[in-house]
C-alpha cells in the first residue's frame, strides 16, 4: 500500500494536467466552439488559461479562456486614482464593460482603502477581475513605498488572492540583472510601467532584489491556493517608439519566460504582459519573439500604440496596433482610452475605449479564423443588403450608438439613411433585381 498522498488538484492547469475537463474548460469549450478536449490539451500545456479564482467561482462568474485558438479577450481598466476618487463614476465604467462586452475588468484603484470596491465588484460581475496589488500596497498597509517589507508585499497578494481576484499583474521579472541592462544601455522614456516604476524605485533604494523575482516561489504557492493567474507585468515595456524591442525589454522578456516555466511546474496558469508604444512593422516580430521567448503562454498586450502623437486619439493608435498584435499572436487586449496619457477617463472615454479595442480583437478574429468569428459580419452585410435597420443593430458591436445615430437624422426616402436618401445605392440595385421602377430624378 502507497504511504503517498495525491497532490490536491485545485487550479485548471492541476485538473488538465490530471486529464480532467472542468465546468469551467466546458463553459470555454462551448463558447468558443471548440472540443473540451482541445481546451483541455492547451490549458495542460499553458497555451491557454483560463483566469478564474476559485472564490469567484463560487460567486458565479463565467469562465473566459484566454490564448491559442481562441477569441481575443478584451480588458477594461477602472479604479480610483489619489486625484479622483469618484465610486459612482467607477461604477458606471463596470456597467458599460459588462453591456458593451468586455471579457475583464482590472480594478487598478490606488489610493486609500479600496478592499471594500474590488470585493463588491467580485461579487457583482460574472467578467474575469484582475488587479495590480502593487498599486494597493501602500494605501493597504499604510506605509510609504520605500518601507515596505517583502512580508507586507505579500500580504497584500494574499488580500487580492482571498477576496477572489482571478489575474494579478505582478512585477516578477524587473530583476537586478534587468535593472542592470536598463541602467546600462539607458532609453529615452525610461520605465513607464506603474508597478514596475514603484518596484525599480523600491528596488533602488532599498538596494534589495525584487521580493516578487526572489521569492517568486512563495508568490506561486499563494497564487496555486485560489487559482490566481498571475499575469507577468512587463515594467520595461517601451512607453515610446524609440524604445521598442531595445536591450532593456528583451532582457525583461527572457526573464519572463524563465518565470512562466516555474509557474507552470507549480501548477500555476500565467499570462505574459507586453507592449506598450512601436511602431507598425516591429509588432508582428515582437509577438513571435514573445511567444518564443515564453514559451507559448497567453499574451496580455497594451495596445500598442503606433504613434506617439495621437493624443487625445490613443483609443486609435492602440486599436491599430492591436489588430495588428492580435492577428500576430497577441491572446488579450488590454483597452486604451481617448484619456490615454491626459487623464483618469470618465464613462463616456471608457466606452469609447472599449469599443476601438473590441473592433481591433475582432478584426483580429476574423484573421486568425477563430471559429465562427465573421458570421455577425455576413450577417451584417446581408441585413445592409436588404435594408433591415433592425436586423443591423442585432449585429453591430454598439447597437445602442448606431441606433441613436441613425434616428436622429430621419430620411425622406423609407428604407435609406440621409447619407445618399433616394440615391441609395442598395435600393436602387434592389429595385432593379426585383423589377420595380427606378424612381431616380423622374420627380426632382
Ligand atoms: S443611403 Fe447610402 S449609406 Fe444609407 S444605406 Fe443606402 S447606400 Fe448605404
């Protein structure tokens, strides 16, 4: 008789690995039309995660798989800034993510007391939560940054971890030798990551090695406890083209894909963060370097934004660049609103936001062929060929805008919009297929 015990399965990467296929690979099989069996095989393999906490869980969330194969997930960032705090606006922000589609909301609060906020948002809404503890530490523990202790540090992952959060944002891999490469070969924005910046400044001060680099293993046993993905913060990401794919972040990537490998040996699901600001041609070789680098994990992209000088516009810089970062390889596009680098965003920048950034995941799509992705689309352009206003909105991404839009400037011609009114060309081409007079210019 075996005096061993079986290792406790908890997390999606310990059931896959076991063989087993859980509600919640079901629930991503289902939607995403897939065999359970495929989800099964790449959460196993971490090429897919599936970010779901087991305390969320209990509250009911949906599940969401993020990585290959699958539909572009879609983040939408909120939280109270030291500036602004306004509850109400944050959560008219989490209503418009959730009517308007997204797959996550980070709460990214960082002042003051803000347990009570991202519990209440675990227990409301079914989207995956993700947060960054290192925004919450010094308001958490009520200290400055640069007396934080390692155990603090950790206690306020553990916070995250027990109130049900599903990915956390951590800075593991802005290590010593990273810091050293930076310092080194130096870059025109310097670190433009928020945690990462408070960690190099920490890290700077305190003369210490990251706490979260160098008990990366106790970070794990934390995040196996609840099945927390940990999504790997990239602090040297490029906040500016000239930045791009230099020493700094690649070195930072390297890191990463040693952590992902350590994650995955612990039975912990990972997510790799990336960039940031480049330019247009360097997206694709980056999403393959990435993937290489990490060893096919899920990858979590800010954009990027392909142009430094849209301001006020980023919402569009980013969409560009995460179409073209989706179609190359990107599994998860974080949102960027027009308030991008000017300001907290209010709802209405939120929703703008949001719906650039599901236009470029869905255009990604339709690239990669992810199952099914363009049937709204044929859909669509069957309703436009016969004229069914109705059927349109059932298929646009923000029915509620096009809606608007569209009866606020009533046409004269029934069926036409005011754009071309009886110059229609759908109508016009209609009339001619169905037999019916060409009015055209007989009455003007
Ligand atoms: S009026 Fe012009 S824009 Fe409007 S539906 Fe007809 S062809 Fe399209």
């Amino acid at each position: 008789m075996s005096t061993q015990t079986e290792p406790k399965l908890v997390t999606q990467i310990d059931f896959a690995r076991a063989g087993q296929i859980t509600p919640q690979m079901k629930e991503v099989a289902e939607r995403e039309h897939r065999d359970p069996e495929y989800i099964r095989k790449r959460v196993a393999d971490g090429r897919i995660a599936i970010p779901a906490n087991i305390v969320h869980i209990k509250k009911g969330m949906r599940a969401f798989g993020v990585g290959e194969g699958l539909s572009t997930k879609v983040n939408v960032n909120l939280g109270i800034s030291g500036d602004k705090a306004d509850a109400a606006e944050e959560w008219k922000k989490v209503k418009i993510a959730e009517d308007f589609g997204a797959d996550a909301i980070m709460d990214l609060s960082n002042s003051g007391k803000t347990r009570q906020f991202r519990q209440q948002l675990i227990d409301e809404t079914p989207l995956m939560v993700g947060t960054v503890p290192m925004y919450d530490a010094i308001g958490y523990m009520e200290k400055p940054l640069v007396k934080l202790t390692k155990d603090d540090l950790f206690e306020v992952v553990r916070a995250h971890a027990e109130d049900g959060v599903d990915f956390m944002t951590i800075h593991c891999g802005i290590n010593k030798s990273v810091t050293k490469t930076f310092k080194e070969t130096g870059r025109l924005m310097n670190i433009v990551s928020r945690g990462g910046s408070l960690l190099f400044g920490w890290m700077e001060v305190t003369g210490n090695e990251n706490p979260f680099y160098e008990y990366f293993d106790e970070l794990l046993e934390i995040c196996h406890e609840y099945d927390v993905t940990i999504s790997l913060g990239d602090s040297c990401r490029p906040g500016c083209l000239y930045d791009s794919n230099d020493a700094t972040e690649t070195a930072e990537m390297i890191e990463l894909g040693k952590l992902c490998k350590r994650a995955w040996a612990a039975g912990v699901q990972v997510m790799v963060e990336g960039p940031g600001h480049m330019a247009l041609d360097e997206i694709a070789a980056n999403m393959k370097l990435q993937k290489r680098l990490c060893h096919n994990a899920p990858f979590y992209v800010l954009g990027p934004l392909v142009t430094d000088i849209g301001v006020g516009y980023d919402h569009i810089t980013a969409a560009i660049g995460g179409a073209i970062s989706a179609s190359s390889g990107a599994d998860f596009l974080c949102y960027v609103t027009p308030a991008e680098h000017l300001c907290l965003p209010n709802a209405q920048d939120v929703l703008d936001g949001l719906m650039a950034t599901k236009i470029a995941a869905h255009a990604a799509d339709i690239a990669k062929k992810v199952p099914h992705a363009r049937d709204m689309d044929d859909k669509m352009g069957q309703a436009r060929r016969k004229l069914d206003w109705d059927a349109m909105w059932k298929c646009a991404l923000d029915p509620v805008t096009g809606k608007k839009r569209y009866e606020e400037s009533p046409a004269a011609t029934e069926g036409t919009c005011t754009m071309c009114g009886k110059m229609c060309a759908v109508r016009t081409v209609n009339k001619v297929f169905e037999g019916t007079t060409i009015d055209l210019g007989m009455e003007d």
